[in-house]
C-alpha cells in the first residue's frame, strides 16, 4: 500500500490534512461535530501519510 506513493501524492495528502485542520478551525464556533471529523479525519490522514513518506524515503535511500 505505502509503497506505490509518488512525491506528487505525498505533497498532495499533505496539503488535504492542512485544508482538513483549516476546515476544523473555521466550523468550529458553530457545528461542533463537523469540525470533531474533520479533525480526526486529518489526523488520521497526516498519521498515514507521515508513514507513507518514511516509506518513500527508505525507498529513495535503497535506490541510491
């Protein structure tokens, strides 16, 4: 799964979380639950995209 991740996919995943924690910060006077999944849903994809890009790195690292 980690292993097919391209440096374009990484940057992206990464710049979701962040819109993701901008979406929890903005919703989060008004629609408390919206804002409770967003941030766990960013969490969650920062989590797995910190994993990927350690994958990534050991891959650039063996292919040198």
């Amino acid at each position: 799964m980690f292993k097919a991740f391209s440096k374009l996919q990484l940057v992206l995943s990464f710049l979701m979380a962040f819109i993701g924690f901008s979406q929890a910060f903005n919703n989060w006077g008004e629609k408390r639950i919206l804002s409770l999944f967003f941030l766990i849903a960013s969490v969650f994809v920062l989590i797995v995209t910190s994993i990927a890009l350690i994958f990534y790195r050991k891959r650039q690292i063996i292919k040198e």
